[in-house]
C-alpha cells in the first residue's frame, strides 16, 4: 500500500497543487498569455531554427530535451546517500514550486524577447558583464554535457548492444515522420500509430540481432568508434531544419519513455512492491556531505535544472505556435519529469534490496541496491530494479528483455539531449560572438567548432575531471536563470517574488554545495586542487550573479521594454 500512496499521491500533488493551482496563479499574475498574440516562431519564421510545430510534437521535443537521463541518475543517488523519502519531499516540492517556475517562465520570456536565450535577455536586465560572464559560463558547461552524454552513450551501446539497431533505427523512422507531417500534411494520429509501430519493430530486431563490436574498427577502439559516431549525429542533426529530424524525433522518444514508464507504473500497481532501501539516511553521507545543500544538487532534473531554461530559450520558444501552449509544454513537460523520478525512486526501492531478504533466494549481485550500483553505476541500478518488478508482473518477458527496455528508454533520451544541446550551444555562441566575430555567425562553423572542443574533452576523459562539480553547476546556471527572469519581471512591471525567492535559494544553496566540495577537494589525503579551485571560481561567480541580480532588481540596470502583448 505504501507504494500505491506515495505513486498515487504524487500524481494528484502533481496536477492539483502543480498545473491546475500554481501554474494557474502564474497565469494570472505574471504570464498573463495572449492566444492572438504572434509568436516568435511565426514572425522569425526561417524554416530551419524558427518554424510553428504541432502542440504534441512540441511537447515531446521539450520533453525529450529537458528530460535526458536527470530524474533517473538524481533521484537514484540522493536516496543512496540520504534515504528515499526525503528525495521525494524534494522532487514534490521543488518541482511544483521552483523547477516547473524556471521552465515556464523562462519559456515565455524568452518568447516575449523574440526567442532569445536566457543569456541574452541577461545583458537587458543585468548588464553586458553579466551577460559575457554568463554566456562564457553556460558554453563551458554545455561542451561538458555534450562531452558527457556522447560517452556514456557509447558504453551504453558496447554494454549493451541489443540496443544499437533501435537506437539508430529511430532516426530514418523520425525523418520519415517529419516529412510526411509536414510536407504531406499527414494526419498526426495515424502517423505516430505507424511510426511507433516501426519503432517496436527495430526494438525486437535490436533485442534478436545484437551488433557487438570485437576489436579495433577503422583503427578505433569501440569505444572511440561510437563516441566518433554520435558526434557526427549530434553534428548533422543540430544543423538540420527543426522539423526534419528534432521535433519528430523527440516526439518519437516520448513514446519510448512513456511506454517504459506506463509499464514500469503498472508493475508497481500490480506487484505493490515493498520499498527495500531506507527511508532516512541521516543528515550527513560520508561520501556526499550534509542533507542540506547536497541533496538539493544531486537530485537536479526531478526538482530543478539549470539546462531547462537553455531548452526552453533556445529551441522551444522558437517552435511554440501560440502563448496558450506554453503552460502544458513547459511547466507540464517539467510535471511529467517529476512523475518519472517519483517513479524512479519507487522502482528503484521497489525492485532492489539493500539488505538480503530473510529466507535467502535473492541473488544480490544482480538485484542488490549497493551491489549493482557499484558494479555498473547508475544505469545498471535503474535497469535491475526496473526489471525485477517488471519481470514479476509479465514472467514470460523476461528479465533480462525487462532491463534492455529500461535503458533503452535512457539512451535514447540521452542521444536526444545530445544533439539539442549542440544545437543550444551554437545558438549562444552565435549571439554573444556573431556580431563581433562574423565568422561564427555560419551554424556550420560555430557547430563545428563545439563539436572539435567536446570531442577532445570527452575523447581525453578531461570530463572525469570537472564532473564531480557539475551537479552544482547546473543548479547555478538555474539560479542565475531565474534571476534573469525576476530582473526581466521588473522591467515589464510583474511580481517577481515567483522568481526571486526561488534564486535566493538556489544561489544561497549552490554556494552551500561549492563551499563544501571545495573543502573536501583541498583537505582529501590526496588533494583535488583542480577541482578545489574550480569550485572557488563557481563561488566567486554565484556571488557575481547575486550581486548583479540584487544592483538589477534596484532598477539600476533595468532597461526591458514590454512587448506589445504585455502592456
């Protein structure tokens, strides 16, 4: 029964204190939408960045964006070090009040500012220096996740090569998808229902004709060989019309985690498995540090990200075709990542034992929380939990077809968040250097430039080095973001306390987690002095932001003017 509660209670929290209360209140107060209002996506249209897409297409693409692997990884590491049930508390409440705030508001700024991003809307509230500062800061983090995500998307397809044929089918059948919806005209419904179809298709190819590699290829290790592969994806799909691949892509990768999710949900009705881990932990992890403020940034994407407001301001509000349609994509898209770490948790704790269960026949190699944590990281977890509750609803799948759908799921979303933010990346570049530099105003220079820099940091492993932090740094990107908009809340005369007091919190909290990583960076027995000063920098730079925020917010810097639809 305790599964049922905190499932079923989630999702009421979700949409009745969430979408229909607070979003609400936003509505009314500070977004104030405008249906007849002509948004960016029409009025820049260019056919490539700027083009109107289909409410559910977009949803997806915003959704399969923001989402990425956040609330599985987050939410599986805070109940490690501090227990299941405050994991919950955050990702409810931080979700519903400042994660879902941050995506929303950022959304709508940035399509009352002609679709620009965050960073840019910064030098108008905030000042140039802000704005350089934060454009640097937000380049330097997004190679690292491009850098990131193309690696553990290459050891995904090595550990698991039942998943290449999927994962690379889905690209034609998307491609296929985009050109039938929009150059033909075709009817949505019956087009996903074939697509999907194609999609389920190349799963159980994948699952009959795995494709591992033995040994070098062209000269590269398999390793390098894949990770030299979804670079050149992530390359060509980020300069390609929005319409071609992205949106039909993402809205594709929607029905792959929904599907998973769906069944990951019905296992958990059905089986009403126990949770095996501990609810509380205690408000110190030997290995993380104190509850507060460490919790608050290992959890992230089920509560809050920093990378949200780069989608939201970088490719959605360029494809959001009327203002009323912002509220379900965004701060719902945001709603629906929540239900995914709540779910998360609860197949996790569910499917997973942290000690054996009396009378023995559990093998814990395989479903021990600690054990396949340690053995195969995250992903193993999610994929063994998954799969044991799954496998206990349906015998006859199997568990180890159970675990291949749970990763699928997650490596699919991670090649969509790769790409995106390739995409995000040379949009940032090209508004803080193209004016001055127009060299790097060609999307195919400015893409290959990103992909060379996060190719030679993630091909060197540089990334393992700066990782450790990157949790707090996105959160510092959502301090800032938020901000930004309570700076750009002033100028167009709106309350700001929807996002001001959530960065204060974000910022005091960010500082919180630096200082305390710093410490144990300098006073390990073998000293991270990298990392250490890293983390200084980041303190100095949230302090910065603090300080310009506070200096904006006294209408020293403010200089936005509403648009017609908000005077």
């Amino acid at each position: 029964m305790l599964t049922w509660t905190i499932l079923i209670g989630a999702c009421l929290f979700f949409y009745f204190a969430g979408y229909r209360y607070y979003a609400g209140r936003l509505d009314r107060d500070v977004v104030r939408p405008d249906a007849g209002s002509h948004t960016p996506a029409i009025t820049e249209n260019d056919g490539v960045d700027y083009v109107p897409s289909k409410p559910m297409v977009l949803f997806g693409h915003n959704f399969a964006s923001i989402a990425g692997a956040g609330p599985v990884i987050g939410p599986i590491i805070a109940m490690h070090h501090f227990g299941w049930a405050l994991t919950l508390v955050w990702v409810l409440v931080g979700n519903v009040f400042i994660g879902a705030v941050h995506d929303y508001l950022t959304l709508m700024m940035s399509v009352r500012n002609r679709g620009r991003s965050v960073a840019d809307i910064a030098e108008s509230t905030m000042g140039s220096r802000a704005k350089s500062v934060f454009a640097l800061f937000l380049v330097l983090a997004m190679l690292l996740v491009i850098a990131v995500f193309g690696v553990v998307a290459a050891k995904t397809l090595i550990a698991q090569p039942e998943m290449v044929i999927p994962t690379f089918a889905i690209i034609p059948i998307s491609m296929i998808l985009g050109w039938f919806l929009y150059k033909k005209g075709g009817n949505l419904a019956a087009a996903s229902i074939v697509a999907v179809l194609a999609l389920v298709a190349s799963i159980y190819a994948g699952f009959k004709l795995p494709l591992p590699l033995e040994g070098d290829v062209i000269g590269l290790s398999p390793l390098m060989f894949w990770f030299v592969l979804l670079m050149i994806y992530a390359a060509v799909a980020s300069v390609l019309p929005v319409h071609v691949l992205l949106q039909p892509r993402d809205y594709l990768s929607t029905y792959v985690l929904f599907g998973s999710m769906s069944l990951g949900i019905l296992a958990l009705l059905w089986v009403a498995p126990g949770l095996n881990t501990p609810a509380y932990m205690g408000g110190f992890s030997e290995e993380q540090g104190p509850v507060w403020p460490m919790l608050f940034v290992l959890v992230a994407c089920g509560a809050v990200s920093g990378f949200h407001s780069l989608v939201a301001g970088g490719t959605v509000s360029k494809q959001l075709a009327n203002e009323s349609q912002g509220r379900i994509i965004s701060y719902g898209g945001m709603l629906t990542e929540g239900v995914v770490a709540v779910v998360t948790v609860l197949l996790v704790g569910g499917g997973l034992y942290w000690v054996a269960p009396a009378g023995g026949g559990v093998d814990m190699a395989e479903l021990g929380f600690r054990e396949t944590l340690k053995a195969g990281g995250w992903i193993h977890a999610f994929g063994h939990g998954y799969g044991n509750v799954v496998h206990q609803m349906l015998p006859f799948l199997g568990f180890t077809l159970a675990s291949m759908i749970a990763v699928l799921a997650l490596n699919t979303f991670v090649m969509t968040t790769l790409d995106t933010a390739v995409r995000i990346t040379r949009f940032i570049v090209q508004e803080s250097l193209g004016q001055r530099v127009p060299l790097f105003l060609n999307k195919y220079v400015t893409t290959a430039g990103v992909i060379a820099i996060a190719f030679v940091i993630g091909a060197s492993d540089g990334w393992q080095k700066i990782w450790p932090i990157f949790g707090a740094t996105n959160q510092l990107i959502a301090a800032v973001a938020l901000f930004v908009i309570a700076t750009y809340l002033i100028g167009v005369k709106r309350p700001t306390a929807y996002a001001l007091y959530p960065a204060v919190f974000m910022v005091i909290t960010t500082i919180g987690a630096l200082s305390w990583q710093a410490y144990r960076f300098f006073t390990a027995p073998e000293p991270h002095l990298f990392l250490g000063t890293a983390a200084l920098v980041l303190i100095g730079l949230a302090l910065f932001v603090g300080h310009e925020g506070l200096q904006a917010l006294k209408g020293r810097k403010i200089s936005t003017e509403p648009t017609p639809s908000e005077a």
